[in-house]
C-alpha cells in the first residue's frame, strides 16, 4: 500500500516524460527536411505508444480516452506537425483519472460509512421510529409513539425514561 502513491506518480512522470521529449523532437525536427519525415512516423506511432503505455500502466482505456488520444493525432495533423498536442492528451488522461479515481474513493469511503453503521435508520417508510432502549423494562409494555404516522401526545405519566 505504500508504494502505491509512488507508482502513480512514476507513471504519470514516464508519460509526461516521453510526450514532452517527442513534442520538443517534432518542434525541432519540423525545420530540416529529414525530420519531417521522422515527425511523422513519429505522429503514427505514438497514439500505439500511448495506448501500450497505459495498458502497461493499467490506466483503463475508456472510450473517451481513445478518442482524446486520437484526437491528438488529427490535431498535429491539423497544425501540419508544427504544434504536436501529446502533453495535453496525457494531461486530459490524468485528470480523467484522477477525477474517476476520486469517484472511486468515494464511493468506497460511502460504502464503509454504510457498513460501519450500528443501528437501523431512525425513518423507515416514512415514519420516524421510536428511539429503543438497551435497558428497556420488560415488565411495563409501552404503547408505540406513532399511530397510523402519527405521533401521539405524550401524558406526563407516560413520559419514557430516555425522554427526561
């Protein structure tokens, strides 16, 4: 469990990594005849790049994510490989993640919350139960405070103990 923060953030500094260097390459290699070439061998390659990357990752390829990955490609396309776009589709992927990640935690967290609850809701059906008690005399039946959804007055006799 310790090393789980450390694995997330490893993961995202390999991304932004190989997609800043890749983004500089095809800036640079834009300017000599031979790297527009490369540029775009590189503009193909690296949406399977990604993809791998993330699966290698186990960062779960939704289909939001495709498209955003894919899009990167129509936007270097677009820009003629001049402006590549590979930092801001991981930049996209991580909040993605982290924003479904943070849904996931809670959710959990609610969950525990619900299974951590000791006693049964004090409304069911509509009603607000009466509030039971550990040591409630047996020998003095009670008449339930709620009649047909209606709480009944109470007489000053048949004040229950928990009431004072």
């Amino acid at each position: 469990m310790a090393n789980q923060p450390q694995k997330r953030t490893f993961r995202w500094i390999v991304l932004y990594s190989l997609t800043g260097l890749v983004d500089a390459a095809q800036i640079v290699m834009d300017f000599f005849v031979v790297g527009i070439a490369v540029s775009e061998a590189l503009e193909a390659v690296m949406p399977f790049v990604i993809a791998g990357l993330c699966l290698l990752f186990k960062i779960k390829l939704t289909f939001v994510r495709g498209l955003v990955i894919v899009g990167g490609v129509a936007a270097d396309a677009i820009t003629g490989g001049l402006a590549p776009f590979w930092v801001a589709v991981i930049l996209f992927l991580h909040r993605d993640v982290n924003k479904e990640e943070a849904g996931l935690a809670a959710q959990k967290g609610q969950d525990e919350q619900m299974q951590n609850r000791g006693r049964a809701p004090l409304n069911q059906g509509g009603v607000r139960q009466p509030v039971q008690e550990i040591e409630e005399s047996k020998s003095t039946p009670r008449q339930p405070l709620n009649v047909d959804g209606m709480r009944q007055p109470v007489m000053r006799g048949d004040i229950p103990t928990h009431l004072n």
